[in-house]
C-alpha cells in the first residue's frame, strides 16, 4: 500500500488497519512484525535511512534517520504494539473515518502519534540541516518495554526526545511510575464451625487493605508533585479460599503503587511491610510475606527545559492553546531520562481512550500535532533555542 508523501493521516489509517496487538498480552496476536515492516517500508520510499532491530526474535524496532550520521539529535519516538480488543463497540482495525474521527484499536494509542512525528520529520529536515532527526518505532511498551530497552541497549542515543503518546496536544514533561507488590498471607484451615483452630487468611488480608487504606487518606495533605499531584496506592487482585464451609489457609494479594519522581520501589514496599506490622500488632495470627514484584520509574523533565521551550514556540506559533500537564499513565520516556536524555511526551489522541471499548482520534488533531511537531524539528535544525 502506497502512502502520499507526508501525508500523516494515510499513515495512520494504514498503520491501525494492521493487527498489531501486543503478543503477551494477545496470545493470538502475531505481535508488531507487519506493523513495523510496513512503516519501514513507507519510511525507506520517503527517503529515511532505515533499519530495524528485533527486540526479541519476530517483533521489530523501526529506526529511521535523517540528516548527518554524526553530531546532535532529536528523537521523535512512539510504539507499535497495542493491546487486545475483546469488548471494543466497533471494527478494530477498521480504522473507519467517521465525521472527524478515525476508529481502531491504537488509533490514539498510538498510532496517529507515530504517523504525526514521521510525517513531521520528513516535512522538516532538508539537506540543508547540520542536526540528525531520529524516528525510533519501537516494540513492546504495552508490556515490558523490550523495544526501547533494546534501542537503548544497541546505544542509540539522541540530545532530547519526545514521544507521540496521546496528551491531547498538551506538553506532558512528567508521569508517574509504578510498583508491583505481592502478599502472600497464610492461615489454618479448618472446618467453618471451628473458629477455635482456623485463621482466616482473607480477613488478614483485608485487615491490612484497611491499614493501607487509612495511608492513603493522608496523601493529599503529604507530599505532591506540581504536575502530578500525589501518589497512590491500590489493590488490583486477590484470591484466596477453597469452600464456604473453609477456614482459608491462603490469600493472594497484588497491589499497585503508583510513584512520584523522588519516590522510590524501597518507599513503597516499606509501606506495605509497614502496614503488616501495624495488623500485626493486634493480630498477632496474621503471617504475612510482602515480596516486590516489577518497578517502572516515574519521568520528569523541567517544564524550563529547551524541549519544552521549544514546544511552547511551535504551539504558540500554531495558534494551539499551550497547556503544560502530567500525564497519568507510564511511558517509555523514563528509560529515555534514566540515561541522560530529555524526553517529554506530546501527541494527538486522548489517553482516556486508549485501551477503551470505543478508540478514535480526530484528524484534526493528527493535522495539529504534525504542524507542531515540523515547527520544533525545523527549530532543532536550526540550532536555534539551545
């Protein structure tokens, strides 16, 4: 399928007719190889050098350049995978334009953000640029990130970054991160009428969700962020029982800790262990193991930064309303920041769709986002703004 020449809205559409759901999370699901080769192929036929490297065997990072081989650059960065599409209200990779609107699973997370950067850079880099452009494409961030830690592994590197995630064109320079924590709480069985000799593993579980509970009443008088606000705790599941007529021996609980920048995995383990001892102190049955599960680290990048200056001359230019924000989910750009580079999240789409049974974008926005992002890439170019 043949793609106009920076056109970023055929890009889209193209990109969200391909099934490209995340095969960890869609076992079905061939994983992101067509996706990438396509937009390979549309890169290499606009005139990028081009390559891709597998983060793992079958799903594909794209990597895409213009401008000199050596000196400084810019990285205009977004994934392809997406995640599945049980329940959606419509076609999913239809990619159907409706009015203003283009529907399909990906169509704001976030394929119309990666359609608007390729578009962008092609549109802003000439010869006569001295400053690389870098598109990276990447795999996986719907899971583990395995695409961008690849691109970082393989040590592509850039001077900043900002990744076409769905803000809504609003500059987001910070999010959260996250923590996954395990409990394993142990009772005794027995049979229901001997209250004598069971412990009720699930009461002990909730009695430490209640303590929990109670930590997070007091967030929003403790510490915040000016773009993000607080953080959080919450239970994401629990399991436990064999019988109505059984003392539970065993529950399981998940829990999530949303982080602040500053706030650390440590932080918030101690929490929960915390929270145990102060069950255990009036329960002193309760036999709890608190185990860390995965950690992503918060992103957070000063809103004086010449990434975001330079966002804020372009929309300005533009006439868009320039909004500064936090944006509520993760991101690849905390593995960008955590090795030295300035990367901020901007993008069509709004992250209040993503995942949804019903995901659009508006062309109009697509339009936006890749005017904005030529007028920061021809800056970049420029040299102007460091």
């Amino acid at each position: 399928m043949a793609i106009p020449r920076g056109d970023a809205v055929a890009l889209a559409r193209a990109l969200i007719k391909i099934d490209s759901r995340n095969p960890t999370l869609a076992p079905d699901s061939a994983g992101e190889g067509e996706c990438a080769r396509f937009l390979a192929s549309v890169l290499d036929d606009w005139g990028f050098s081009v390559e891709t490297l597998d983060s793992v065997p079958g799903r594909p990072n794209v990597i895409a350049r213009l401008g000199p081989p050596a000196g400084q650059a810019l990285m205009l960065n977004g994934h392809l995978d997406v995640v599945g599409v049980e329940g959606m209200a419509h076609e999913p990779f239809g990619a159907e334009l409706r009015g203003n609107r283009i529907y399909g699973r990906g169509s704001s997370d976030m394929k119309a953000g990666v359609a608007a950067m390729c578009a962008a850079a092609l549109a802003a880099a000439g010869a006569e640029c001295d400053r690389q452009v870098v598109v990276a494409a990447v795999s996986d961030e719907e899971y583990e990130s395995l695409g961008m830690r690849a691109l970082i592994s393989a040590g592509i590197r850039a001077d900043a970054a900002i990744i076409t995630e769905p803000t809504r064109l609003a500059i987001c320079p910070a999010h959260r991160g996250f923590v996954w924590i395990d409990v394993e709480f142990r009772g005794r069985a027995a049979h229901g009428s001997r209250y004598d000799i069971g412990v009720d593993a699930i009461t002990h579980a909730g009695l430490v969700l209640a303590e929990l509970e109670k930590l997070e009443r007091t967030r929003d008088s403790g510490r915040r962020h000016p773009l993000l606000g607080r953080g959080s705790l919450h239970a994401s599941k629990i399991r436990g029982g064999v019988g109505m007529s059984t003392y539970p021996a065993e529950c399981s609980l998940a829990i999530e800790r949303r982080t602040l920048p500053g706030e650390s995995a440590e932080k918030a383990l101690k929490e929960v262990t915390d929270a145990c001892a102060a069950v255990h102190v009036n329960h002193p049955q309760l036999d709890a193991r608190v185990t860390f599960s995965t950690a992503q680290l918060p992103s957070d990048v000063p809103v004086d930064s010449p990434i975001v200056k330079r966002l804020c001359t372009a929309l300005e230019a533009e006439g868009i309303p320039l909004r500064i924000e936090g944006l509520s989910a993760w991101t690849d750009a905390a593995l960008l920041n955590e090795i030295g580079v300035p990367t901020i999240c901007f993008g069509p789409g709004d992250i209040a769709l993503a995942h949804a049974a019903e995901e659009f974008v508006q062309v109009e926005e697509i339009d936006a986002a890749t005017r904005v992002l030529t007028r920061v890439v021809r800056d970049w170019c420029g040299g102007s703004g460091d």
